[in-house]
C-alpha cells in the first residue's frame, strides 16, 4: 500500500500492518458503540469525535459518528462508515452533492454507476461519507441540497469549501483499524457535482490519502459557478426574457434536430457536439414579439444567447478564476429536467422554488455566504459588478474553488483520475471540465497526465443522470482498481445506455464516439474519432 494512516492510536499501530482480518460483526459492530474518536487521529483541527451509533445493517456494521468542531457554535460533522462483514481490505470514501448537509448513501453506486451489479459495499469495500460539517433542514424545498444557511458560519463554510473531507477521511480510517485491526490496502474517492469537486480537491490537497478518485461533473469552480449561476437570474429575470417550459421544450428539439445527425447517426444523442452551430434566432417569434410557445421572443432569444455564452469577470477573485465558460444551447435549454435547468418559472424577490437549480443556489450563496443576511435580495448584487461585496466574493473564491491544476504530488505517489462528464450537463458546464483538463495537461505535459489521468465526455448523459438521453453506465471503479492496483489503465471502454442497454464507446477527450454501421445499439459500430466532423 502507498498510502499511509493519517494517524493511528498507538495501540493499533502495529495490528494495523496486519492483513485484513474478518470478525463477528455482531460482537465487533457494537463494540463501537460510544466510542471516543481522539483529535490527534484528525489531520485538520477538530474537538475529536464520539461514534453515536453503531449496529448491525444486513451484511455490514453500519456506525454513525459526531466529530466535533473548534469553533463552539459550529456544527458537527455527521459521517457513516459502513463495515462490511466480508471485508476485501479496501475502502471507498463518497462524495456530496449540491450544499451537502445530508449523508451519502453509503451502500450506493459511484456515478454513473453500473445498472445492476455489485455496489463498492456489497463487494466488499467499507464505504464511508459525511454530512460536511453541517445538517440540511430536512423540510428545505424544493431541495435539502439547496439549503445553504450553514453558510453564516466560517467554520461550516471551510468544512464545505474541503477540510471536512480530510477530517472524515482521517476519522473513518481510526474507525476501520478499530473494527478489522488493520489498515486499507487501497482507498479510493468517488462522486459527482459537488462531490466531483471533492474528488478533485483530495487528489490536490491531500494526495497521499487515496489511491485514486473518480471525478463527475466536478463544480471545481464552485464560486465561478456560483457567480454563473447569479448571472443568470438577472438575464432570467428580466421582463419577457424567461422562456417557459413549452418554449424550452421548442428550443431543446430544435437543437437536436438540427445537430443529431451530425454524428452520422440520428438517435437523439448529439456525440459531435463540437461542431453544432444551432441559432436560436431561427426560432425568432413574427417581428420578435412573443406570439406563443411556438417561437422565441427577441428578449427570450438575447436570454438564451447570454447564457451560452463565457461570463466574463474584470475584478480578481482570490482562485485567480476570471469567469465561466457559459452552457450549450443543448443542456441550458434541456426541459427533461427543468428544476436543475431553466426552472418552470423566472426567478424573482423572494426566490421561487420551482425556479431553476443554479438560480436558486445563488440565491443561498448571496444571502448566507456573502452578504450573511438571510433577508438580502439576491436579485441585487450583479456579479460582474458587485460593488461592496467583492472582497467577500473574492475571499469565498479562494475558499471554494479547486483550480489548481497541479496534481503532480498524486500523480508521483502513484494516484489514479478518472474525470467524466456528459456533454448535456445542465447545471455544471462540460466546458468548464475540459478547461480544468487542458490546465492540468499544460501543467504536467500530455504525457505525465497520460500516465495518471483519463478524461472522458459521454454525449447525451446530464447532470446525475436524471432524465437524460443517454443516461450513462459504466463499472469505473472496476477501472480504477485495475488501473491503480494492477497497472492496466481502461482500454477501450464501453458506456452503456442504463435505460435501453444501447452502448457506445468511451471515448478519451477530445475524441467522440461516431457512427461508422452496424447496429445503432453496438459500441463496435462506433469508431472514437479525435476531431468535430460533419458527416452530413
């Protein structure tokens, strides 16, 4: 094992050099009851932590523990660890989503999962997660995710921003040495939005702790997404400018008519993405005008236009990130999901909950993180002008964002990085994940990122692959062992369809699976070709 335990009390030290050891879980498991988790096993302050919790679930041990802050009138942070009866000697660390304030299911799939086989703790893997370091309202609508009020608090915000991830991390491995008396032969990290961020985050700030991450649809820019996000709600929320669900609808189809076959293929998945140049002024209402949900309105199509477009920053934010790339017409018109997209309505003072994901993010982020007063009108703060909130904004940059491309330490250490994003993301941009990768090749070079990192685009997979047209599956983890453990990095991966079995090739970045013949539903009628080309 290359990774080292961040600490280990004295009395496990040597046990935990031992190989893995399986035990009865329903003495061992309750033995964990009330158990102290002392500060010195955490590598980042905290007060230590008590196990709260800790009973027999099925095949697993599933045990819940506090560790407690510095900061008095902070939150705890609420973890699980799920220890297997059976265990294969490795674990698995799950990433959040959204504000976090809710635990990860630990027995689930990583994203993008396979459909139907074993997840990590049902292979085998003790599996762990946290809340953050702060606990959503269990009645927030239209989301817990989107509950940021933890944000009045500055050690809540750095526990958010990353450190809780080092002090989970830290604690569950005490936690695992306790149970099987030995310490993980490999651990990995996996998760999605904000926990693909997450993912990025331990590969650069600790990147002795993992053997390898899989990353998906990371928000890494997570204050740039934010000031996106804000930009957005004032071109949304200007009179006339929001197109409405049908209109959405009109502009997603038109999209995909226009730019399907591009591919060679038309099966409703755009794979050369590349190369659409879809106007949304073809859809300009008689005298620009909004006549009804069969046209766009000037107003609706300047909207749409702008938020496609790269937001552009002209004052310095602590990360050094001077905008956001902006989305496709493809994913920002995408009324499959309309709460993480556009929304159904505009937004507005107060901020309706049916209005879009991002919008409503911002709204949180202005109220508790920048301006601390709950009762601020979001709608009141430009981000490209900010006027007395900019250091604020600039500070939460620096905090947030995880932009620094140089994983040169987990990639000496021997880490591993699978990186994936579906090119219909409607909430964090795939532009935004090929800029982070082309940073990190230009920092290492093409061919020391080759040796540690795969970057894959999967068309027609959106954001968690809720309702999506293609929505993406594939045994990554299985990859990712291979690859860390063995040597044999993924060659010629196959995504599968989760819905309709369909597959295709999983194409390394830039390439993009197109159709040559064949069976539309076979990855061996696909070729990954590395340039945008018109076969029409």
């Amino acid at each position: 094992m290359r990774r080292s335990v961040a600490v280990l009390v004295p009395a496990l030290a040597a046990a935990a050099l031992a190989a893995p050891a399986q035990a009865d879980p329903a003495t061992s498991c309750a033995g964990l009851a009330g158990l102290a988790i002392p500060a010195a096993a955490i590598g980042l302050p905290t007060s230590g932590g008590t196990v709260t919790s800790a009973q027999v679930a099925g095949t697993y041990c599933q045990v819940d523990a506090a560790l407690h802050p510095v900061d008095p009138a902070a939150p705890d942070i609420r973890m699980r660890v799920a220890l297997p009866a059976e265990w294969n000697g490795k674990a698995l660390m799950f990433g959040g989503g959204g504000y976090n304030g809710t635990i990860p299911n630990v027995a689930g799939n990583v994203p993008f999962g396979p459909v139907g086989g074993p997840t990590p703790l049902a292979r085998g893997y003790a599996t762990f997660a946290s809340d953050s370091g702060h606990q959503a309202s269990p009645t927030h609508v239209p989301a817990t995710s989107l509950d940021g009020s933890f944000g009045l608090n500055d050690e809540a915000v750095r526990n958010f921003s990353g450190d809780a991830l080092k002090k989970t991390r830290d604690a569950a491995m005490f936690l695992i040495a306790e149970r099987y008396s030995a310490r993980p032969s490999h651990s990995y990290f996996a998760g999605g939005s904000t926990g693909g961020r997450e993912a990025l985050a331990v590969a650069q700030r600790w990147p002795a702790d993992f053997d390898g991450v899989i990353s998906a649809y990371p928000a890494w820019n997570a204050a740039s997404l934010d000031l996106f996000f804000g930009y957005e709600a004032q071109v949304l929320s200007q009179p006339g400018a929001f197109p409405n669900p049908a209109k959405q609808t009109l502009l997603y189809r038109s999209v995909i008519q226009a730019c399907d076959g591009l591919d060679g293929l038309r099966d409703g998945v755009i794979s050369n993405e590349p190369a659409c140049r879809f106007d949304p002024r073809s859809l300009r209402c008689p005298g620009g005008a909004d006549t009804g949900d069969t046209c766009l309105s000037d107003a609706q199509i300047r909207a749409v236009e702008a938020i496609s477009a790269p937001l552009r920053l002209n004052y310095h934010l602590n990360s050094g990130e001077r905008g956001y790339p902006g989305f496709p017409f493809l994913s920002g018109a995408a009324m499959t999901t309309p709460l993480l997209g556009m929304g159904t309505v505009a937004p507005a003072t107060p901020m309706p909950t049916t209005a879009g994901y991002g919008v409503q993010f911002w709204d949180q982020w202005v109220r508790y993180f920048v301006t601390r007063d709950p009762g601020f009108d979001a709608l009141t703060v430009d981000p490209r002008d900010p006027g007395p909130w900019r250091e604020r904004i600039a500070e939460l940059a620096g905090l947030q964002d995880v932009n620094n491309p140089d994983l040169s330490r987990f990639a000496r250490g021997g880490g591993k990085l699978l990186l994936l994003h579906g090119t219909a993301d409607e909430l964090v941009s795939h532009r935004s994940t090929v800029d982070y990768f082309e940073r990190v090749e230009r920092t290492l070079g093409k061919r020391a990122t080759d040796a540690f990192a795969r970057f894959y685009l999967i068309p027609g997979a959106n954001h968690a692959n809720v309702s999506a047209a293609f929505p993406a599956a594939w045994d990554s983890l299985t990859a990712l062992e291979n690859w860390a453990e063995h040597g044999k990095p993924p060659a010629d991966p196959v995504v599968t369809d989760a819905t309709t079995g369909r597959a295709r090739p999983l194409c390394e970045y830039p390439a993009w699976p197109r159709y040559r013949n064949g069976d539309p539903a076979a990855a061996t009628s696909f070729t990954c070709t590395g340039r945008s080309v018109n076969t029409r």
